[in-house]
C-alpha cells in the first residue's frame, strides 16, 4: 500500500507567546532553601503525620494533604540516586567534556537534587554513591551558591 | 438511568479578579474544605475528573500540577479539556459503570489573574484563515448573536439592560459572586461603557478567578455521605457547526438538542411546568433568553417579555439563575460546574437569600465555543425516583 | 457490568513528519473515514464522540469545536479529554465509559496530533515555563548547569536519569537499550502505520552519538503528524454491526505526582520507580479476571518515548520479574514471533503522534486480536489477552487497557 502525498495546501505563520501570561507559584520553598544557603546550610519542611522530610518544602504533604510548615535542616551530602552524562548540548553538537549531572538524595531528606559531581572519571560514577556538596567561598543566598557535589 | 448517581457535596472559591494566591494553593484549599464538609479524606475518593484549559492556565497539560493538591497522588485521575458540566457528566458516566462509586470533579481557571479569557476564545478560531481575517472574537461573535436576536424578536437594549441588572442584583444574594449590585437598575447597566455594540461592559461576564469542586456518589455511597442527595435525571450534549454562517444566531440548537437528549432521560416532558430553577451559563446577557428558550423554559422569542413582567426573577414563575449566573462569576472551565453546584444549593435548601422556594427538580447548562456551539445540560432532582 | 468492545480503527494512510498536503481538519477527517471504511459504518451509526490531542502543539484551543463539521460530529454528544501523553488512551477510556455507564451504545474516539504545525520544544518546555523562572531567579543556572543547577540529563532530561537507574536496579546493560531499539525499528519497517521503518540493527543504534548517557540518538523517538480512530460498541451493537470486535475487559489509570522539574515543590520520586504502572496494572488485571499476567498477557504494547522504557515497563506492569525484562530480550521472547511479543508495532518509539499514541497502544492490541493487521507484523499465535500502556505528564501519569478476544463473563 503506498501513499502519496498530495500538493503542498496553505500555510501561515502564528505564535503562541507564553511570556504574557502573569504566573503565580508558591516560592516560599524556595525562600527558605536560599536563605539557608547563604549560611552554607540545606533547609526544607517536614510533614509531621508521615515524616517526609521535602527539600525545597511545598506548603502541603502530598502523601497525608495536609498543610506542613515544620522547618528542618538536612546534611549537605548524600548519596548519588541516579545521574547521567551529558555528552551532547541541546542542539546535538558534542560537548567538550562529559559532564556528570546527578540526582542526589541528601542526607535526612527524602527528596532527591539535581546536582553536577566532578572530581571522578564518569565511568566511576555509581548509583549508591556518597558525594558531598562543595561551597563557593562567597554565598549569596541563591542556588548556585554550590558549585558541584564530590564524591566522598 | 440504570445506576443512579447523586452529587453529595459542593465547594466553591470566593470567585475573585485575582484569587491572590497560586493555583495549587486555591486548589489545596478547596479539596481540603469539601473533604472536611463531608467527613471524608482522599483515600475515599475512587477517581478524580479535573477541568482546566492548557490555554487559560499558560502551560501544556494543566493538569500536571493539580493532582496533588486535590488529593490525586497515586490515585485514579483523568482530565476534561472543556467546561466544566462536562467533567461532571464524565464522572456520572464513571460512576454509572459500576467501576467507581465516588468521583471528585474540580474544574478551575484564574481567569481573571492570569490571562484573559477573550485571547483563550481567540485560539478557538481556525488558524489559517479566521484567525488572521482578526473580524470574529468572543465580543464580535457574542454582539453578533445579540443583533441577531433582538433584530429577530424585537428585544430592545432596555430589556437587555433589564436582565443584566436582574442578574447583578441576584449576585448580590451568592456569597461567592465576585461581581454584584444590589440596588442595580437597567439605567446602572445602561452607565456602562459600549464594549461591542450593543454589548455594554456589565452586559458581558467578569474576568474571574475562580473553582468549584463537587463530589459524586453511587446511590449506596450517597447516602452514607448525606442525608440530602441531588439525584441527576438526566443528561444530554450537542455540538453545532464551527462556522457562524452556518447556524441560526439567534436560537442554540446545541443547548435545544442537549435538553431534548436531557429531558428524555429524566422523564421530563413539560420543562416550563416540571423545572424549578435553572441555572444556565450565559457568558453575556441575551445569551440567557436565547438558552432559556432552547431549554424549553420560556417561548421562543421571549426574552423582552420575560424580562419586563419578571418572570425569571427568583420568586418569579421560572427562575433563573438565582446564583447571578455569568455577570456575578464566570471562571472558564469552571462556570458549567458552578451551575451545578447551585443547582446542588437550591436543591438542598442552601440557597441563602437567593432560595428558590420548595425546589425540587433543577436544570444546569454548560457551553463551550463562540456562541454556544457545545452545550450540555443536566436535569437533577430531591427525589431519587 | 456492561461489556465493551472496539469494532474497527481508522488511521491516517501514513504518520510523518510533516503532512504539508492537508490541514488539521482534514488530516483527522482521513483517519474517521478510514474508520468508517473499516467498519461499513456511517455516521448515524455513532452515538456520541470522544476527542483528544495535545492542543498546544498546534497552537489551537479547543480543536474538537473547528473540527466538529469536519469528522461527523454535527449534532453529537462530544466530550473532549487532554491528559498529556497518555491522552490516546485517556480518550478510548472515556468514550469505553460512556457505552460502560449504559449512556450510549456505539462511541467513536478520535485522537491526533500534527506537531509539525506547532514548536514541540515550547510545547513540552512550557509545561515548566513559570517553574522555570523561579529556578533561575533563585540562581539555578538551567541550562549551563553547575552545582544545584540544571534540568539535568541534558536535552532528554529525565529520561536518562530514568534509564540510568533502571539498568542499576534491573541489571541490564546499556547495549540491551541498543537491542531493544533495534527490535522495536525492524519491527516498525513491517507496519505501514509507521513513522520510522527502516530495518535497523545493533551497529546502527551504536553508530548513533550518545546524547547523556546512557541514551543515545537512536534512543529516541520522533514526533509524527497523524490521527487514529477507534468505534467502541456495546453486546449487542457489536454483534449487530461487526463481524469481530476486541473486547476491553480491563481499563485503570494512575498520576503519580510530577517527578520531572517538581523541583520547586519536592521530588520524593525516583523517575524509574514508576508506581502507578503497578497500581493500574494491577486493577487493571483484576478488572479483566486475570490472575497470572505473566502466563496469561499475551502481548504488549507499550508507551515508550526511549528504547529503555519498553524493558522497564514490562517489570513495572508485572509482565516479567524484575531484572527480567533483559534476559527475556536475549532469549528472543520479545520478538514477534516470540513468547511475549512486545511492540509488534514499533512502539512508540517508531511513531509519534503525540495526542494519538496511546490510542495505538490499544489500537495495535484490537488489530492483532481481530488479526485484522495490515502489513507484516501481525503476530503469528493466537492473542487472547493483550496489555496497553499509556504514559505522559511529567513521568506521572500511567492507563492501562487489557483488551481480551472474548467479553468479561457476568459473574
């Protein structure tokens, strides 16, 4: 069975722009966690019925729906629970260098963040893995405050 | 109606122009105060419907970010992408199975907050050629159903002015309406600046923040849960052709077969006699005649008529949106649920100062669509039959 | 219990990457024509319709209402679902309740995409775009990633964390992805319903670049412009107006919460952990009265955007053991003509029209049951009981349908 397709039929062009759109998220989490890092320290929220310890914390637990708000601080080092290697860019073109970037489970927390692990060869990267964040010299209060997570 | 169905409870936002608050938060809370309502938790919940628009809400699959706040994770969940009577009549169809004995349906938009609902209708339109003619726009579209009307039946913009104040004085009794006036007068509408001839600002609806969440039950489940269920009768759908030229502006043939299917299901016959109350989503003031007639409640044509002699207000002989209908709160996806839902508060005696006396059996509408293309209506009642 | 059962299926004569030669409208008129063509049915003969598609790849709101005169729907009860990429199936389960709960008897669903009209990388990103701006303005450094930054993974994002974890926990090897990719293309050059039909092998896969380890380019699945249609009946229409029908005897879902870029609120989920395919599989099965799925499913087919899925789905929905999946693949039982055929199709791995691929999953499934395949791979033993999957949302949302050549008995 073939198909063949016919003449081209008529096009125009539109856009869809998603920047006019006014968002509202909770950033509260968010809040808390940055403010931490300006003291080279982890912050998220607990839920008290089922223990889950959310870095960054939401302002509900998604388990027990409950409203949470009890703060609690996490290690700054974890284990690796999964990573990959990014050998491409997005655009396809060969990168460099490979580079590890991991979802990493800190300790006392049960939520997993992304993080980049350097100071190994990436084929030695395994899951289980301990690894510890390292500062920059200058917190500012803001995500990039940890430069890269190493093994331990 | 093999498997009966019966909505056991209702919760609504306080509809705003700007909830103030994020989506999931509004969500968060409006699950969490009709689970308390009820008693319950989300653990008995055997399969949630939502309702919202990847338009409105600004991001593909709007619903990624609402299953936790209604309670949906690691639960059963689905989504309806047009207004909210839909993920009610889905989640009767859900629980008619036999698969499911209860469903939470919450259908939600800000409306009024994050983006306006006019550039959402804007998307509707076929891209390669309404689209970039610019001419039909909600506005244009809903002031071409106006004329159409009032140039067929001879409905004045007196009589317009009439209904929209009625509606905004109605509003002024729903304790969730975000736009109301109590003492509104036809003259106060008549104030309001042209919009799209004859279209005036307070003719048409309020961008609106807004949600409503509903729980439906099987009939052993209902009655568990509540002493006082809303029994659904009836239910029915039509969809018109795209093209205005191709339809009858100032009739709804989608609302006209809707109730047909809707009626024949419930046994209803005589909707002007055997309807109490109607609560019909008309996004701009002539479109409540014009549905109300397709629904069989008024005569064709009717609309001036009805609106000088009364006959829809509240204590009149066929009310009509008690609730203040589309001028008090319209959140698109949401308004159709609403309708239900104060379908549920006049059937239950919930009502307030808006309550349609000794109201038994009740009619809710739902649109999608430049001028009404997709409707859908329910039939409800006290009496499960 | 009212039983249900797909009497036909329509498709578009191809899925491809661009159908430069008709609109939207059009492209979906041909997949309900086809469905009519297959059936001998007309439009009166359907009660109500149920539509679906990812609207925002298209840039056009509420599709269903432009294409109502297009696809017969004039005057019938529509009801449009959009759930992401499990949205094909989310629509055949909607229009199975509308004939299940008694409201109707003949139902047609018709889901679709042409995402060459549209930007699918502003489709996909903007399900993240406010999310995202937060991250950056909390200094996340998304794209150049250092430190806490980064979406991660590169440009398949958490489908390489998914993989990576999956091979750590079932013991499977990244040259397994590479074998399972190469099945499932070969497979696809035998269907003309695919996109991607090239016969292919281990060397091509390996030939492909890695993007993040472990996936590669040839991991990946394309996007295709296409529509498919199912007609759903009940008993008694079914036997009225169909020589054969594949009769759905089980039908779950699930939404875990959004694993992916749920940064800002917490991922407590491990993207390979995949709960709800056990969840659903499981009511799935008990709904169908299957009680040994890995004796009694026959075959699968399953939503896999990336060649690993189809071996981890396989664990998650309960067709193998853990760590299973792989020695299945090199003993040949997932081949066509093996013990559990898996992807007969291509998958979706081969073929991508968003908003219709997980209608294929179940479409494919009621072809083989009613061996009614046109092309080659029609699988050569007798199908009774078949298992679809469907997938989407941010790694949340898993259905699934058991389709079955007999109806559920009343019991």
């Amino acid at each position: 069975m073939t198909f063949e397709m016919g003449p081209e039929t008529r096009q125009v062009q539109g856009t869809w722009d998603v920047t006019t759109y006014k968002y509202k998220i909770d950033g509260g989490g968010m809040k808390l966690l940055c403010d931490a890092m300006k003291e080279k320290k982890i912050r998220g929220i607990r839920c008290n019925e089922c223990g889950t310890v959310y870095v960054p914390g939401p302002t509900f637990c998604r388990k027990c729906h409950v409203d949470i708000d009890e703060m609690v601080e996490v290690e700054d080092s974890g284990e690796v629970g999964t990573f990959a290697v990014e050998m491409a860019d997005m655009r396809g073109n060969p990168t460099e260098k490979e580079r590890v970037s991991a979802q990493i489970k800190l300790d006392g927390a049960d939520t997993w963040l992304g993080g980049t692990i350097e100071g190994i060869d990436w084929k030695e990267v395994k899951i289980g893995m301990k690894v510890k964040a390292v500062w920059v010299d200058n917190p500012e209060g803001k995500l990039s405050d940890i430069d890269h997570f190493e093994p331990l | 109606m093999d498997r009966k169905v019966a909505i056991v409870g209702q919760a609504q936002t306080k509809h705003s122009e700007d909830i103030g608050m994020p989506r999931e938060r509004m969500l968060f809370e409006l699950a969490k105060g009709l689970f308390g309502q009820l008693g319950i938790t989300r653990h008995d919940i055997d399969t949630f419907v939502l309702c919202s628009n990847d338009f409105q809400t600004g991001r593909t699959i709007s619903n990624v970010f609402e299953d936790t706040p209604v309670g949906a994770y690691m639960k059963d969940e689905t989504k309806v992408e047009a207004d909210g009577v839909w993920a009610v009549t889905y989640a009767a169809t859900r629980i008619m199975s036999g698969i499911y004995d209860t469903a939470l349906v919450v259908a939600n938009s800000l409306g009024g907050s994050e983006f306006r609902p006019y550039l959402i209708m804007d998307y509707q339109l076929n891209p390669t050629y309404d689209r970039q003619l610019g001419l039909i726009n909600e506005l244009s579209a809903a002031a071409f159903q106006a004329r159409s009307y009032m140039d067929k039946y001879g409905m004045t913009d007196a009589q317009l002015d009439m209904i929209a104040s009625r509606l905004l004085r109605n509003a002024a009794k729903n304790p969730n309406a975000l736009q109301s006036k109590a003492d509104a007068t036809p003259e106060y509408i008549a104030g309001s600046e042209y919009l799209y001839e004859p279209l005036r600002k307070l003719h048409c609806y309020p961008f609106t923040d807004g949600a409503c969440a509903l729980l439906l039950a099987s009939a052993e489940k209902a009655k568990e849960l509540t002493d006082s269920p809303v029994w659904i009768k009836g239910m029915g759908d039509s969809l018109e052709s795209y093209y205005l030229g191709e339809r009858e502006l100032f009739r709804s043939r989608s609302s006209k077969l809707a109730a047909e299917r809707a009626y024949r299901m419930a046994g209803i016959s005589n909707p002007a006699g055997q309807i109490d109350v109607a609560e019909v989503s008309a996004k701009f003031a002539h479109q409540e005649p014009i549905i109300c007639e397709a629904l069989g409640l008024f005569p064709e044509g009717s609309g001036g008529e009805v609106a000088e002699k009364g006959l829809s207000e509240i204590g009149g002989e066929m009310p009509v949106c008690p609730s203040g209908g589309g001028l008090g709160a319209y959140p698109f996806s949401a308004a159709g649920a609403i309708c239900v839902a104060e379908c549920f508060r006049q059937l239950t005696g919930g009502a307030g100062d808006a309550q349609v006396a000794n109201a038994g059996t009740a009619v809710a509408h739902g649109q999608d669509g430049f001028c009404a293309q997709h409707s859908a209506v329910m039939v409800f009642s006290r009496e499960e039959g | 219990m009212r039983n249900v059962g797909i009497i036909g299926i329509g498709y578009t004569p191809v899925f491809v990457s661009k159908r430069k030669d008709v609109n939207i409208v059009e492209m979906i008129g041909e997949a309900v024509d086809a469905a009519f063509r297959n059936t001998n049915l007309t439009p009166d003969d359907i009660d109500a319709l149920t539509f679906g598609n990812m609207q925002t790849f298209e840039g056009l709101n509420l599709p269903h209402l432009w294409a109502a005169d297009h696809i017969s729907a004039l005057d019938k009860p529509t009801i449009r679902i959009s759930t992401g990429g499990t949205t094909g199936m989310s629509t055949l389960q909607a229009a199975y309740y509308q004939v299940a709960s008694g409201l109707y008897d003949v139902v047609m669903a018709v889901t679709w995409e042409k995402q060459s009209e549209g930007d699918s990388q502003v489709g996909l990103a903007g399900i993240v775009m406010p999310e995202a701006m937060v991250m950056i303005q909390s200094g996340m450094d998304l794209f150049g990633g250092r430190g806490m930054g980064g979406m991660g993974g590169g440009s398949t994002g958490a489908a390489s964390y998914q993989a990576t974890s999956y091979l750590h926990h079932s013991g499977a090897s990244p040259e397994h992805i590479d074998k399972m990719a190469a099945l499932e293309r070969t497979n696809a050059s035998k269907n003309p319903y695919a996109h991607l039909r090239k016969v292919t092998t281990v060397e091509d896969i390996q030939a492909t670049p890695f993007i993040s380890w472990p996936l590669r380019y040839g991991h990946t699945c394309p996007t295709s412009d296409g529509a498919t249609v199912a007609i759903v009946a009940s008993e008694e229409k079914a036997a009225k107006l169909a020589d054969n029908a594949a009769w759905i005897t089980g039908v779950a879902c699930c939404a875990s919460d959004p694993t992916t870029a749920n940064f800002i609120e917490g991922q407590i989920t491990d993207p390979a952990e995949q709960r709800p395919a056990r969840i659903a599989a499981e009511k799935a099965f008990a709904m169908a009265g299957i009680k040994n799925p890995k004796k009694e499913i026959d075959m699968a087919e399953l939503y896999n955007g990336f060649a690993h899925q189809s071996l981890m789905w396989l664990e998650k929905l309960g067709l193998c053991k853990e760590g299973e999946a792989h020695k299945l693949l090199d003993k040949g039982a997932l081949d066509i003509d093996g013990e559990l055929p898996t992807n007969a199709s291509g998958g979706v791995f081969s073929t991508n029209a968003i908003g219709a691929s997980a209608m294929n999953r179940p479409a494919e499934c009621a072809l083989q049951i009613m061996r009614k395949i046109e092309g080659e791979h029609q699988i050569p033993k007798k199908v009774k009981n078949a298992l679809a999957h469907g997938w989407g949302g941010l790694f949340q949302y898993v259905t699934v349908m058991i389709l079955s050549d007999e109806p559920r008995k009343a019991k």
